[in-house]
C-alpha cells in the first residue's frame, strides 16, 4: 500500500485560479460561459430568444380558432374568482390530512426500515414481516387501500372504531406510503458505509445508538430528494379522499363545476396544489445545498 | 477480578481460529501482552494481523480459541460487549470519522451516550484532548475539511475520549500521505510514553523498531516469529521473517 511519490494524491502543490485575479485576455472562461461571445451579450441573447419563443406561442394559441371556448371552460375569470377562495378553504382539510399522514409515515416507515436491517437469524421473523408489509402495500392501488378502509371499517359498526372518513382515509394513507418510505429509508441505511457502524460499535455505543446516531443521520441526508418526492405524492393522493364524500378541495371543485358546466374550477384547484408542492422543491435544495456548505466549507466541486 | 496470576496480563490470545468461508485467516495465534506494553504486529497483506485486532475488539466473532483481556474472558457466550469494548479502543486505517458530526461532537458522542457523562464535561475532555494533540483550532470544523493526517489523529482522540485500558492500532498511516505519516506517529509515540498498552499492526518497519517492546511477524495465519524489535529486525531466527523482511528492503520501504 501507498505509493512512494511524495505528494502522489494529495492537493496540495496544484494550481489554483484565483477567483479576485482578473483572468488574462484570451483565457476559456468567456467561452465556457457564453458559447464565443462575451457574457453579457449571450444574456440579452437568452433573453431576446426566450421573450420570441413564448411570445410566439401565446400569439398562435389566442388566436387559434378554438381559443375563445378553451378560455371560457377553462379559464373563466368570474368562476375562477368566485371558486378559488372556496377550494382554498376546503383545501385545508387536504393540508390536515397529508401533515397527519406524513409525521406517521415518517414514523412508521423508519420502524419497518429498521426492523427490515436487522442482522442474523434470530430476526428473521421480523425482517420477513417487514418484507411482506412493503411487497403487500406498494402492490395495492392507493385508492383501492382508502376503499376497503374508509368504506368497509365505519360498516362494521364496531364498538370503538371510528367512524370518520377522513380518520380512515389518513390510515390508508400511512399504510400506502409507509411501503414507499421504508424502501427509500432502507436504500439510506444501506448505503452508509458499514465502516461507521464498526467504528460506532467499536466505541462501545449499542446497535440502536450506532443505528441513531450515526447510520441514521447520514441516511436521512442521503435520501432528502427522493423522501419529499414521496410527499408530494401522498400530498396529491389526498384528494383520493373524494372519492368517500369527504368534501376537501377535489369535492368542491367538483360541486362548483358541477353547477356551473365549467372546468375552471379545477384549475384553481390545480393552481393550489402547484403553489403548494413547488416551493418544497426548492425548500429540499436549499437545505442540501447548505448541508454540504457546512461539511466541506464553502468549497465548489 | 478474582484471577490467576498468569491471567493478570492485558491480553490474552490462545489458540485462535477464524477464517472467512474457505479462507483461513488465523490459524491458532497464541500471544500474551503484558500492561504497558507495546507490541508491533508485522507480516505481508492478508497475514492476519487486521483480522487478529478486530477479534480482540469483537467486530469480528472468532471460530475457536479465547481471548482474555485483563482477567476476563470476552470470548465466553454471553458477555457484554459493549462494556469490554469501552476499554479497549481501536483506530481504523480509513479513520472512519463519522462525516455528518464536527470533530468536537465525534470525541464527544461515545463518552455522553455510552458512559452517560454531561454534555460539559466530555466536551472539556475533549478539548484537553484535542489540546495536547494540538488540534485546538478544528473543534468546530467537520471531517471532510480535515487532512487525512489531521482526521487520524481525531480518530485517535475519539478512541482515547473513552478512557480505554489498551489501545488497538490497525495500519492506522497506511492511507495517509506520506508527508502526513509523522504527525499521526508522533501522536503514538506520545501515546506509548505516557505508558498506554498498544496492539500495533503496521507496515512502517522504522517505526517498529523504534516503539515496539516487542515485535510479532506473522505468517499464514500464526505468529512465526516474536522478539524484541532489535533481534527481529537484525538476526530473525526463521527463513521467513528473512524472506519478508528482504522484500521491504528490496521494495524501499525500511
């Protein structure tokens, strides 16, 4: 092992542009950024290009001859301002549904995940369960999982068992998306490094603590991304809960188009739902990013 | 500890076995380490000498023999492992520091979780620690801005954080560069004069020389040959400590 060269694989000794340095005539860096040309001029390019490209379009669509009808059904401006603070309101019930669900999917999904990294023999009971869980709710439409729920537990008539739609829709919805969850948490802990579980060990902290705090933390970091594509699904899929007559945003879009023969209801409704997911997107980024500011200092790979 | 006296030493090694499938990687190792010492295991790649110190610290369950470790036996069924692995550190040649904590919080962690100190106090310890090791400056940084010299010896430190009896070494320099080598080196030099019994495998000869009280060159799974460093070095009495030690000649390296 290890080579002999000195100063083989190390940074240091490398050159390094410095970024206060102007950079002397002729050098790349124009042409990295601008394709040729110097890099202001290529953003009044981009911007000239952009402002024709959608101009264009929004030009040759208003005046397609079918313009005129798609704007009433769709984009009514009256409706839209008469139904959109309805769908706001009832929309709070979605938002009460997915934030139940999503702090006991975040929950439950980690039980199984662990219980499915468990090692030897002796676990194997736990680690078939687990498995089965997974392959049994990722296998099942959502919708069919809020039926047999929501329709079939109130029809028991059980003593104790609630009776709310919406308890019964946030059940299937933890159990669906607890599946999802718990492979993307397992992928997490599978790849952190079985090095960190030996070094945790080794200092004496039991297969919890090292499991806590060290195999953990890495994971969830690991996972950011494909954690809050789940959540936005299951945020979607709360409109599911319609489908038991639970009145929330799809359900009132659905009356109000109803009454008025007209779509632009569920525009509105769409609009909401785009207001809500896409800033979360930005939000994981955000949050990666500053994570790997603060591990390796400010440094650009 | 109600034991013999000939089970009064540090450790304890006899007869051990373990092997990975097919392979046989130690054979029936029999060693016995006395407190203070410090022993230097040497040997080509895949002699055993990694899988020896991670049998001692139980990361890896041996096949058959035991090993006693300051009168009590850690192979027998039933042991409480966490409990012996507090007193017997290890450093890993990939340091293995954990990446999501700054260094402070990776010496901190072990001795606030497992032997239950306050958070304050752990963190002095720390900072002792990481005073005399001269690292005062990196206590908030995270591993990953560190060198690999620098990040070996907060490894070191984080094993030390919980007071072990005995310290295990395992080619701890092997993956730094070379101009990083002396700094972790002058740590374990320090670490051997203050009297701290260590389990060294490594591959730097000179530094073997220089601390070890006694040298172990082992060889297809047992140890072939033992002694103070000045014989093994200079008159081996077996044919193959002379041929492996003509091959770190020949290869520059001692």
């Amino acid at each position: 092992m290890a080579g002999g060269v000195p100063g083989v694989g190390s940074s240091r000794g490398v050159p390094r542009l410095d970024p206060e340095q102007p950079l002397p005539p002729g050098s790349n860096r124009s042409r990295i950024l601008g394709g040729g040309e110097s890099g202001s001029r290529s953003v009044w390019v981009a911007v000239a290009s952009t402002v024709i490209f959608f101009g264009l379009a929004v030009v040759l669509i208003v005046s397609s001859p079918g313009w005129p009808e798609i704007k009433s059904t769709f984009f009514n401006g009256r409706i839209f301002s008469e139904s959109f603070p309805k769908i706001v309101r009832q929309f709070s019930t979605n938002i009460f549904i997915f934030i139940v669900a999503e702090i006991f999917v975040l929950i439950v999904a980690l039980f199984f995940a662990v219980l499915r990294s468990l090692p030897g023999p002796v676990f194997a009971p736990l680690r078939i369960l687990a498995i089965a869980y997974t392959d049994v709710f990722r296998g099942i439409p959502t919708i069919l999982v809020i039926s047999l729920l929501g329709f079939g537990m109130p029809a028991l008539q059980l003593q104790g068992l609630p009776k709310s739609e919406v308890f019964w829709a946030i059940v299937a919805l933890v159990l669906v998306y607890s599946a999802y969850v718990a492979e993307v948490y397992r992928a997490g802990i599978e790849s952190v490094h079985p090095s960190q579980t030996a070094a945790a060990r080794s200092l004496g902290l039991s297969r919890m603590q090292s499991m806590r705090h060290v195999v953990l933390p890495q994971a969830v970091r690991r996972v950011m991304p494909p954690l809050l594509n789940d959540f936005i699904g299951l945020q979607k899929d709360s409109a599911l809960v319609a489908f038991l007559g639970v009145v929330e945003g799809l359900q009132t879009a659905n009356i109000i188009s109803a009454a008025e023969f007209n779509y632009t209801p569920f525009v509105s409704l769409a609009l909401v739902y785009l207001v809500i997911t896409i800033p979360q997107t930005r939000f994981v980024d955000w949050l990666i990013a500053r994570d790997r500011r603060q591990r390796q200092g400010g440094t650009t790979l | 500890m109600n034991t013999t006296a000939s089970e009064r030493a540090a450790i304890v090694v006899e007869g051990l076995h373990k092997s990975f499938g097919e392979l046989r990687v130690l054979r029936g190792v029999d060693l016995e380490v006395a407190d203070h010492e410090v022993i230097c295991l040497i040997g080509a790649s895949g002699s055993g000498k990694s899988t020896l110190l991670r049998c001692v610290n139980l990361i890896e369950p041996v096949d058959a023999g035991r090993i006693v470790v300051e009168g009590d036996e850690i192979t027998a069924p039933g042991v409480d492992v966490n409990a012996i692995r507090r007193r017997i550190g290890i450093v890993f040649q990939s340091f293995n520091l954990f990446p999501h904590m700054s260094v402070l919080r990776n010496i901190t962690l072990a001795p606030t979780k497992v032997v239950g100190a306050s958070s304050s106090q752990a963190e002095a310890q720390a900072r002792e620690l990481l005073d005399r090791f001269g690292l005062a400056d990196k206590a908030d940084e995270y591993p990953d801005r560190l060198s690999g010299g620098q990040q070996q010896r907060v490894a070191i430190m984080r094993a030390l954080a919980m007071q072990p009896d005995i310290m295990l070494l395992d080619e701890v320099t092997s993956a730094l560069d070379p101009e990083l080598v002396a700094e972790v080196l002058d740590v374990i030099r320090e670490l051997a004069a203050s009297g701290m019994t260590m389990l060294i495998a490594t591959h730097e000869m000179g530094f073997a020389r220089d601390i070890a009280t006694r040298v172990c060159f082992l060889d297809e799974g047992v140890i072939a040959e033992q002694g103070p460093p000045e014989q093994i070095f200079s008159e081996p009495e077996q044919e193959r400590t002379r041929q492996f030690l003509a091959r770190i000649v020949a290869a520059g390296r001692m």
